[in-house]
C-alpha cells in the first residue's frame, strides 16, 4: 500500500479513536507506532526501534525518550510522545534537547499522535533548535506534506538531502505564518509601507486606521479574484476538453447559466471556510432559482445558498435544525460577514454524522 493511503487510512483512525484515548501510552500505541510502521521501521524489531531509549553519557539517572529509530546501528530519530490532547511545547520536552545533544542523531521528533514536529540543528551544530524545520496535522494532510514525509521513509532516508531541504522548509513555514497573520491583521508598518504607495497626504492615525480595512479588503478580493481565475481556466480547460468529444445524440440547452459573480461568490465561501474544511468538500450547483454551495456534494448537506441573479441580493443560511434564513445583501462582499454561520453549519453536519 502507498505512503499516501496508509497515512490517509491513519488519518481515518485517529479522528475515529482518539476520544477513547486517555492517556499517553494508548497515544502511542494507537497512533504514533503505526505512524513509525508507515515510515517502513518495524517497531517490533529493537534493532530498529528501541522503546524507552537511554543514553549513558551524562544523562540524568532514569531520564530517557520514548523511541529511537536506528539505522546501520546509530539512532537517526529521537521520538518524544505525548497525550493526543496535550499541546507540543518542546520546552516541556527536555530531554529531547539532552539527547540531542549526546547522541548522533541530526533529527529529533515530538509528538501527541495528531501534530508531527520534526527538529534538527540548523542554529547552531548539535544543538536542537527550538523551533521544527517542519511539521504537520495527520488529519489535515496536503500532498506537498505527504512528500516530505516520504524523505523520512526507511527505504528514502538520506540525512544529507533532508538537511539541504530543512532550511527552507523551516522559513517557507514561518513566513507563511508571518503572511496570513499581516493578511487578518495587517501590522502598521506594513499598512504605512503600502499606504504610501497610493496615498499621499500624512500618515495619521486615522488615516492609517482607514487604511488597515482597506488593505483587509484588498487582500480578500485579491485571493478571490485569484481562486475564481484558476477555477475559471480550469473550466475553461475541461469544457475544451468536452467539446472535442463527438455525441451522437444532440442535447438540450441548459437553461441554467453560471455567472462570474456567483462563481466570485463560492470562491468567498471557499476561502472562509478553508481554514477548517477540506477544499474538494467545497462543492456548488447551480440552479434555476438559487446558486446552492453544497458540503460534500451532498443536497442533504447545504452551507449556503446565494440569490444574485434578481434585483436585490440575497443569501440563505441554515441553522442546526437545517431550518433557511434567508437575509438580503448589498452586494456579495456581505458574504464575509456570514463566517461564523458557515463554519457552524459545517460543523453541525459533521457532528451529527
């Protein structure tokens, strides 16, 4: 079985089990050895991953780490474990730090079963940095993530490669991180840099307050403008396909017509929504009377509805009971104001599944 279903299949088991795991040793049994499995160590094999691991050089009496990964006889990763509830401060970790330290491992892991953090020594040689070069959510996994994690595979590991890569992936993280924080909550002087590229007065306080919701909503429509053209090409691309296909039989015209702006407005929902769901879960139809945003392409599952194609907008939201209010709009960009409500609502279908 490939690395990518046996990590979406672990995926499936953590999010099933993990209420019924009280405490760290059921974390690790239940999730992070079948995570060393997948990365094609035999965790029933001491040669290649030791429990309990100890080192004797200067180690506090009875201090060790959880697991160790051996290969051709040297530890190559150091695996720290916690609760699957508890949150991953490599503060609290210690003794990663201390082993580190004293063995010949380049690579150090810390863990609650659901959250991957994976350190190395890029600050200063043989001391474990404080923060990871990489990391991720098993429940949550991109396909660029599923990558890296192949670099770690027993039959892939090669140090050289993974410490060329770790560098960039550490700063890629973190400036991403720096990126959406100044896209939620611009920082003054990002605001003041970019304010006086189109303004030219005084940079007050006012003038700067004004400016902050702006460049919010700039960077709304941005990201908006730029979903609704790949999703645009993409159609584009797919409806060039169909149309070199020969049919015999002639079909009817739609009398359905999909415009820009109810593209423009699934594209929002899309982006309000991303933080906590899966895109491809994302899905529209459009009607004759309403353009429907579907969870899971399921009609039993509607986030939202939107109602533009009349003189006065409107969208429709759903509550627990799936009961539609429905609540008129100025314009689609009125769709920000309804984040709460979608996620809710998604979060309602998915519990009560």
């Amino acid at each position: 079985m490939e690395l990518h279903t046996q990590l979406k299949s672990l995926a499936t088991k953590v999010d099933k089990l993990k209420d019924q795991i009280t405490n760290e040793e059921s974390t690790k049994h239940a999730f992070v050895l079948p995570f060393i499995n997948i990365l094609g160590y035999d965790a029933f094999n001491p040669m290649e991953v030791v429990p309990e691991f100890t080192a004797d050089i200067g180690m506090k009496k009875g201090e060790k780490v959880d697991y160790a990964i051996y290969q051709n006889g040297e530890p190559i990763l150091i695996v720290e474990c916690k609760h699957w509830t508890s949150s991953l401060d490599v503060h609290n970790s210690a003794q990663l730090f201390r082993y580190f330290h004293v063995t010949k491992t380049r690579f150090a892991l810390l863990t609650n079963g659901i959250t991957y953090k994976f350190y190395t020594d890029l600050e200063d040689a043989n001391k474990m940095d404080e923060k990871p070069f990489f990391q991720f959510d098993i429940t949550d996994l991109k396909e660029s993530t599923i990558k890296e994690i192949e670099k770690f595979h027993k039959s892939n590991f090669d140090i050289s490669k993974i410490i060329d890569n770790a560098s960039t992936l550490k700063y890629t993280r973190e400036l991403k991180g720096v990126i959406e924080n100044e896209m939620t909550t611009p920082s003054i002087d990002l605001v003041k840099l970019l304010a006086c590229k189109v303004y030219s007065g005084r940079m007050t306080a006012s003038v700067v307050e004004e400016f902050t919701e702006i460049l919010k909503r700039a960077y709304s429509q941005l990201i908006s403008e730029k979903v609704s053209n790949r999703l645009s090409t993409a159609l584009s691309k797919e409806e060039a396909v169909q149309n070199e296909e020969v049919h015999e039989e002639v079909e009817k015209p739609s009398k359905i017509e999909t415009t820009e702006e109810e593209i423009e407005g699934y594209n929002i929902v899309l982006a309000l929504l991303r933080k906590e769901v899966a895109k491809d879960r994302i899905v529209y139809r459009d009607t004759q009377s309403y353009f429907g945003i579907l969870l899971d392409n399921n009609n039993r599952k509607p986030i939202c509805r939107l109602h533009l194609n009349g003189g006065v907008k409107y969208i429709s939201t759903f509550h627990n009971d799936r009961k539609e209010e429905k609540v008129k709009m100025e314009s689609i960009d009125d769709i920000f104001n309804f984040e709460e409500q979608l996620l809710m609502t998604v979060k309602n279908y998915d519990l009560n599944e």
